[in-house]
C-alpha cells in the first residue's frame, strides 16, 4: 500500500477526497465551525509542498436537486482559502464538466469541485418522488448504477494520483470514496493523513496490550452499541454504562426505573451483555445514582436517586455525584480510554454535569499518560462544549466511520485503497 510520506507529488495533479461538509451560518452562510476544513490541510499541503497541484472533491449536505445553491460548495472558498494562507482556490460549478480547469491546474495551484452530491451517482441512489412504485425504484436504481461507472470515469480523468483523506464517509460504498480508486494503480492511490491518523488511533485502541483498558459507552440505546460492545469484549479490562441505555441494564437487573428511557425488547440483551463481560473477565461499572427531572425539558424540576429506585413519574436525565466519583476513579487509573456517547443529555445545562465531567476526567488522565480517543457525534461535541479536544489524544471526525471499524466491519473507502476483505 502506498503512503503518502514516501510520495512524490511533484509535478502530478492529486484528486483529493475530503470532507468539507461543514456547518454554515443559516444567515451569512459562512463556515461557523472550520474543524474538517484545518483537518485536511497536512494533506493538501504535502502536496503543493512536493510541487503537485490540487483537486479537492466533497459532498455537502443532502440535495435535493441539481444545482441546490443551499449545499452548495462555493460558499466554503473563502474558509478554505484562509486556511491556506490565503491561496487562491479555483472553482469548478459542475464536478463533472472540470476538464478544462483540470488540465490548466498549475503546481501549487488548488481547484475546489461543486458538490459531488448534486450527481445521483456519488451515492449510487435514484431521486425518486415518494410515491414512486417498486418498478421505478428498480428502474431508477439500474440507471444510476449504469450511469455511476462514467461518473467516476470522468472524476478519476482529471488527476494522476487518488488520495482519500475524508474518514467520515470512508464506510459508504459512494463513488468518490470507493469506485474511484479503482481506476488508480496501488501505487498511486493512498490515505491522506488524517485518513492514517484515524486508523492509527483505532487500531491502538483495538490492538494495544496496555492495561487497565476502559470503553466508556453512552447514549440512549444498548442495540445501538451491542455490536461494539461484543467487539470490545475480549480486549478490555473495564465498560462503563451510561446515558440512556442505563436504565435498560438497571431494569433488567430489577430495579425500579420510573419514567427513564428503555428498550423493554432488550432486557435479556442487556442481561447476555453483563453475562458475556463476566465470562471475560471485564469490570462492568453501571450508574448508582442520578438526576432525575419530572419532565424531558431543560426547565423541569429536579431530584436525586439511586438509579434503581427512580420514583415514579420520574426519569433519570444525568449521572450524580456517586456515580462522577466512580467513573473518574477508572478513568484515572487506565492506561488506554475509548469514550463513545454521553452520559446524559448533556445538551441541557440542568442535565451536562455528568457529561463535563466525564470530558474533564479524560483530559486528566491523558496529562498523566493515557491514550484517550473520543468518538461520535455526541461525545465530540461534549469535548468541544468543554473546551477540551486539545487536551485528550485524539477526536474522532467520522462517527458512523469509527463505529463501524470498531465494530470490525470493512470499510467500503478503506477497503478500496488498503485491500480489507
């Protein structure tokens, strides 16, 4: 597999898949948050450092139609632009009409496409009405795929060399991210940078020997990480139980919930999960204690419990003090730390004490020499809300992405560039 520290851009035009799907201000429309955008700089730099030039492919958003100007990629150029030092970044309106911009590119020179999106065979997937019959889902569905095989064709036409930097779609099977590097040869096709890192900080957490090794699992449900929590399994020394899913482990174990979030269908889920962690030797830690609100509202009354007798009509929204205390004790004496998802809903000051103070835990041990890795939506956020991405070992970009590695599945983007079967 090639690498992009032993490649020579000079002289070659690299077509670089990034993820610039970036917030944009509702009013402005400019970029509010430019984290995705200063994540693919150590790659595009290399690039026009070696005396290559540049051809950056995204998507934004879900459009709905070609062109959409509301997802369109035009309105980042100034964002990108300054985070080159004030480069400037050449424009094509169509992804697929590029050839002529392509072909004039300059070493150093950037060319930034349009939305790959505004094409249905980025994804592969028909727009379609909402009535449309099986047959014209059908139908749709073979032209796109017909179609896709031309598309990558043309994007792939423009540059000498494929780099896929864009983590955060590396697990769907689209064209830019997939198909396209199929038309490349294995030497001059590879990961970007933050593409490595990211696999780099997985693979630590999935493969190092280091101990005591904690995965921290939040949010509302247990089916929704039951598969990573079995892939964990076998590596760790201790799970830590939070969010929402708390309370499907406190009832299945005969605890009174109140009103609290359960999946009723998954009670011996959570039973085979605490079964499972017992037969390998894995430290279970769930929530003794919580805050409970009357109502799932940020202004609602409050109250403290042992999660296994929250009064009726009450639900547990945030971990308590007890349980804080328990959880930063077993974060600080671990080696290696995985966080996904919430301890509460965090997004409500009444209910983010937990949250923070998870977040603060982290930061702490990784000052004293833990390798922490935050990931998903949630957890991300919970970091930056904190101010505290500078101050654990890595943040994740790609959240779907990460789960699904982790879960041991292959990688569609991944696979397509380093041969996972």
């Amino acid at each position: 597999m090639q690498l992009i520290d032993n490649y020579n851009f000079a002289g070659k035009k690299a077509i670089v898949r990034v993820d610039f799907n970036v917030p944009l201000n509702k009013e402005t429309g400019e970029v509010s948050d430019d984290t995705r955008i200063r994540g693919a700089l150590p790659t595009i730099n290399k690039i026009l450092q070696d005396g290559g030039s540049v051809i950056l492919m995204s998507h934004m958003g879900r459009p709905k139609q070609n062109p959409d100007p509301k997802c369109s990629l035009q309105q980042i150029i100034p964002a990108v632009s300054k985070n080159l030092g004030g480069k400037e970044v050449k424009f094509v309106a169509d992804c697929m009409k590029a050839h002529e911009a392509a072909a004039n590119l300059k070493p150093g020179e950037v060319l930034l496409l349009e939305n790959l999106r505004f094409y249905e065979e980025e994804e592969g997937k028909p727009r379609l009405a909402e009535d449309a019959s099986e047959e014209e889902k059908a139908a749709g569905k073979a032209r796109v795929k017909a179609s896709q095989k031309e598309f990558v064709k043309t994007l792939a036409s423009y540059a000498d060399v494929y780099v896929n930097d864009a983590f955060g779609t590396a697990h769907r099977a689209h064209g830019s991210t997939a198909l396209i590097a199929d038309l490349f040869s294995t030497e001059n096709k590879m990961f970007g940078y933050l593409i490595n890192s990211e696999l780099a900080a997985m693979d630590k957490v999935l493969q190092s020997k280091d101990a005591p090794k904690t995965a921290i699992m939040g949010g509302a449900k247990v089916s929704d990480k039951i598969q990573i929590i079995s892939r964990l399994l076998p590596t760790i020394d201790n799970l830590i139980i939070g969010g929402g899913m708390t309370y499907t482990f406190i009832k299945a174990q005969g605890g009174n919930i109140g009103n609290s979030l359960c999946e009723a269908d998954k009670l011996d889920l959570a039973l085979d999960i605490l079964k499972k962690a017992k037969e390998h030797n894995v430290n279970v830690y769930i929530p003794v204690d919580a805050v409970n609100a009357d109502k799932f509202d940020p202004n609602a009354n409050t109250n403290i419990s042992k999660t296994n007798e929250t009064p009726d009509g009450w639900m547990g929204l945030d971990i308590a003090d007890e349980t804080i205390a328990m959880f930063s004790d077993v974060i600080a004496k671990s080696k290696i730390v995985l966080w996904n998802g919430p301890m509460g809903v965090f997004e409500m000051d009444k209910f983010s004490k937990g949250t923070s103070a998870i977040a603060q835990a982290l930061a702490k041990a990784t000052a004293n020499g833990a390798f922490t890795l935050i990931g998903g939506g949630d957890s991300v956020a919970a970091i930056n809300k904190n101010k505290l991405a500078d101050k654990v070992s890595y943040v994740s970009t790609g959240g779907g992405a990460m789960l699904e590695y982790m879960e041991g599945k292959v990688l569609p983007g991944i696979a397509a560039i380093r041969g996972d079967k």
